[in-house]
C-alpha cells in the first residue's frame, strides 16, 4: 500500500505558501530557523590591500605559511571565518595561491620572438619574412607548452595593515 501526493499536491501547495506568509510577515528569514543550510558560506574568497585585490576561487590551489602542501580551494565560511571548514584565517601569515597558469603570456613572447629572431638573424633581408613564416607558429607552440607547464604563483603576507580577507556581507 503506497501513499501518493497526487490528490494533496494542492493542499501540501497552499500550507507551503501560509508558511511563507507567516515568515514574511512576522519579518522571519528561513536562515534563522535553518542556520545549518543558510550558512555564510562562499566558494571564493577576497584578500585586500587598500586598492588591490586578489581572489581565491574554486579553480585555485593554496599553500599556508610556507608549508609544502598545496590545497584546493573549495569554500569560506565567514561565520567560522575557516576555509574549507577547517583552516582557521586568523592562524595565516602568509599565503601563496596557485591559480591558472603563463600560456597565453608565453605564446605571445614566442609569437614574437619568432617574427623578430629571424630579422635580426636575416639582417633585414626580405628572407625574413619566409623564415618566420615557420618559427612564429614554432615560438607560439613551445611557448604555449612552457607556459602550460608553469602557474601564476603569488604570496601575500596577511596581516592587519598589509593583505586581508574581506569580510563579504
């Protein structure tokens, strides 16, 4: 014997709906019943330095006070103020955040180390233009490859007066 909701679904409808009411008009927020599932949590973190920022995000790895483990970044609780709920923010001096990597940077340097390279070498000849024909796809591979290979390292000291994390309300 199974129990449907079919012939309640108007009735189970209407009580969500005077719950509601009754929220909104004695000013209640569901955070305050259900704090667990309204949690002040974000899957990003912001640290500030008067007019700079940096952003700790999901896509980002982290290493704490020159430790040699690198961790993925995946929420702050601002109400803990704990990241990932179980490293506290005040216990940090410094941080070195791992994020993204140099492709796009070094493709650009060996696009143009491979146009320039062959008209220095050429000593402005029109052969030149021949050359480079091959060694600018060549400098935008390999220095894609290189950059692939090596991340946007940063470290921030955290500290009162220097970097902090913003308090996101």
């Amino acid at each position: 014997m199974f129990i449907t909701l079919k012939p309640y679904c108007y009735l189970l409808l209407s009580m969500i709906t005077f719950i509601g009411i009754i929220f909104y008009e004695l000013g209640l927020h569901p955070s305050i019943i259900f704090s667990q599932l309204f949690a002040k949590t974000r899957s990003f973190a912001i640290l500030v330095k008067n007019d700079e920022f940096a952003l700790l995000d999901q896509k980002s790895k982290f290493r704490i006070n020159n430790n040699n483990n690198k961790i993925k970044f995946i929420y702050m609780d601002y109400d803990s103020r704990m990241i990932n709920g179980n490293i506290p923010i005040d216990s940090i001096n410094e941080i070195t955040i791992f994020s993204g990597n140099k492709s796009g940077k070094f493709a650009a340097t060996g696009v143009i180390a491979g146009f320039i390279i062959p008209f220095l070498l050429s000593g402005g000849d029109d052969d030149f233009i021949c050359i480079s024909m091959f060694t600018a796809p060549g400098g935008l591979v390999s220095g894609a490859v290189l950059g692939a290979v090596t991340p946007n390292i940063n470290t921030y000291q955290i500290s009162e007066n220097d970097w902090h994390f913003a308090d996101i309300e």
